[in-house]
C-alpha cells in the first residue's frame, strides 16, 4: 500500500492514544505521539495531564536508545507548540533530537502557535505532512477547536427526560428519571468538562453538589451558578462542601457578594430579564474554563439554546412515562415552519440498559 494510506492508519492509532488524556488535560487538547524508525514503532507518548510534558516529549522519552531518533518519522495529532508555557517548545526538542520527517493531522489555532511551530520544523530541514485523517482530528478536540477560535466555551447542554419528554413530576419531583447507568455516564461526562452550569432554581429546588463520585475523580470541575439576585440559601453545597472554592456565583452587577464566603462572586449585567449569557460565558473562557456542561432546569436550557450558545445536545431517555409534568424546555421560540428548527446533527445513539443516550451537535 502507498505511503499516505501508512500515515492514515499509525494517525489513527495516534488519535486512539491521545483520547486517553480525556478527563485530565482540558483546557489544553488532547495529544498523542508515536515514533517510528525504518517501519518500526522505537516509541509513543500522550499529553497525560495539565501542566505536564506534552506527548512528543513523553514519546521521545520513551525511546530506548536516542541516537535511534535520527531520521526516525514523527506523528502528532496536533501541530508541535513553539512556545514556552508551563513546559518549553516542543519544535526545539524534535529538531534537536534528528527527526526527518514530521506527520501531523491539524493545525493548532493557538495563537501562539497558529502555524509557527510548522514553519520552524521546515526550516529546520524537517520534512512535514499535514492533515492526515484531519475530520477526525477536528472531531477528538472540538471543544478545543472552538474555543481558541470562537474565544468562548464549548457549552453542552445535559438532559435527563421521560418517554414523553418530562424532567420532572408535576410536584417537581425527579429523583431518579433515569436509571444507574445513565447516572454514573453523566459522571464520566462531567470529568469532561472544565465546569457545570445551573442556575439558582436547580439549587433552591434540589441542592444538588455538581461534583464527580465516580470512576477515577483527579479533578472537580467548578460549579457555575446563575444567580441573579443573589438568593440560593447559604447552606447549599455548593457553597459549602470542600470544593465552594471552586463555586463561582454569576449575579447582576447591581448587588454586592457576601464577603468571607470561600466561593467567588461574579457581578455580570442583565440583559433582559436574565443574566447576559454571553457575557457569562467570556467570563469562563478568560478563566481557563473551556468546556461547560449545562446541567440545568427549562428556563435556563432554553434561553442558551435561543440564543445559539449551545453547541452539543445530550439527552438521556428513560423508558418511562409520567404524563404530568414541565418538559425539558420551554417555548423558546416562535417557529412559522418546521424547517426553521434549530437543525442538529445525529453524532450517537447509545443504549444503558432500559434507558437510552442521544448525542447531538448543533449546527452551526
């Protein structure tokens, strides 16, 4: 088989290793790296956490006898970084090291990278391939991808719903819709991301702790409240519980935030009869948090999804029925047609027992 069809398939095993970062490097992506030498795999890496090496270090270090590094072939699910951040660039390393050929699937919009760590290993010498298996690597990092272009964050909105289409019961009772499994992948979906969002109602009705209790739990994600005027109780969790430091409470900039509290408050201007949203959501990005999982109720899952700042759907369907009830959202907005829907692309279906999980991407 050709040389590109070679590249396609160690690229997809690059991108297999790199998903295991997942849960531990946002908002950094996720990154692998394997070397070979005259057809031979001499070593392999992934960017393993936050902070730490990134994989073509891990993968260079991992080669037994270095002099083998000399003309070896480089693959990288994503372009080397050229700069110094919390670990010196990774460009400097790969042309000291001898490599002849560099093989990388996308781009890194990184502003300080952006094409720059590309240039540097051409003019090294290095011989660099682009874009192999690209959709998928765009794919693995969308939330990354997003983020360092839109500067904002890849929001995705969590539902769990009845058969036909209820949150809860008439009484506002909802515990629990759907079944263990459902519950324990929402955990996995939560060490995901940088922070949860809700708003006040969820906590005043549910004082719910917004935190991992299951699997491998490295990190917690903050808590994101949507407060505008100030008046979740001040014995929630969420303000409590060993992880308040990592409470941010957003409310309107008319009001002043308690002071001793361990959680931070956040004044942010209304805009309408709510928070500005986007103005929430650039307050995150500018503080490191990338990637947000809305686990909110109706109002606030409609008014992010009216005003396009949704940009994956995940629903949860149990098998059964309650007949009564609010539904997952409210009447966001007024349709004249069915073609003029928020149009959403089918990204899985996946079963948990009796329950099943119905992934989406918003369009944009």
């Amino acid at each position: 088989m050709g040389t590109f069809s070679r590249d396609e398939r160690i690229m997809r095993r690059v991108l297999g290793l790199a998903s295991k970062g997942q849960g531990r490097v946002s908002p950094n992506p996720l990154v692998g790296c394997m070397i070979f030498k005259d057809g031979i795999k001499i070593g392999e890496g992934f960017h393993q956490n936050f902070g730490g090496p990134h994989a073509e270090v891990n993968a260079i270090g991992s080669v037994v006898n270095p002099s083998d590094l000399k003309g070896a072939e480089l693959y990288v699910n994503l372009e080397p970084c050229c700069h110094f951040g919390k670990t010196p660039p990774c460009t400097d390393l790969i042309i000291q090291s001898g490599i002849r050929r560099v093989i990388i699937c996308n781009e890194d919009p990184f502003e300080k990278v952006a094409g720059n760590g590309i240039r540097q290993l051409k003019e090294a010498g290095i011989e660099v391939s682009l874009h192999i298996r690209k959709e998928e690597g765009l794919d693995l990092n969308r939330p990354f991808f997003y983020s360092q272009t839109r500067k904002m964050p890849f929001v995705t909105v969590k539902i769990a719903q009845t058969a036909d289409g209820r949150v809860s019961t008439g009484t506002g009772a909802s515990k629990w819709i759907t079944n263990e499994q459902s519950r324990a992948d929402v955990h996995r979906l939560r060490s995901l991301t940088d922070g949860i969002l809700t708003g006040s109602g969820t906590v005043k009705a549910d004082n719910p702790r917004l935190t991992i209790r299951t699997g491998s739990s490295e990190k917690q994600p903050y808590r994101l409240i949507l407060d505008t005027r100030l008046s979740i109780p001040a014995h929630s969790w969420v303000l409590t519980d060993e992880f308040a430091e990592k409470t941010l409470v957003f409310h309107s900039d008319d009001l002043s935030g308690p002071c001793g509290s361990k959680s931070r408050f956040i004044p942010v201007p209304v805009k309408g009869n709510h928070l500005d949203l986007e103005q929430v959501l650039k307050t995150c990005f500018k503080l490191g948090i990338h990637q947000i999982l809305a686990e909110a109720g109706p109002g606030l899952t409609s008014n992010l999804i009216r005003e396009a700042l949704v940009n994956r759907l995940v629903i949860y369907q149990a098998g059964n029925f309650l007949g009564d009830g609010p539904a997952a959202f409210n009447r966001h907005q007024i349709l004249s047609s069915v073609s003029e829907g928020n149009p959403l692309k089918l990204e899985s279906v996946d079963r948990f027992g009796n329950d099943i999980r119905l992934t989406y991407l918003v369009k944009e």
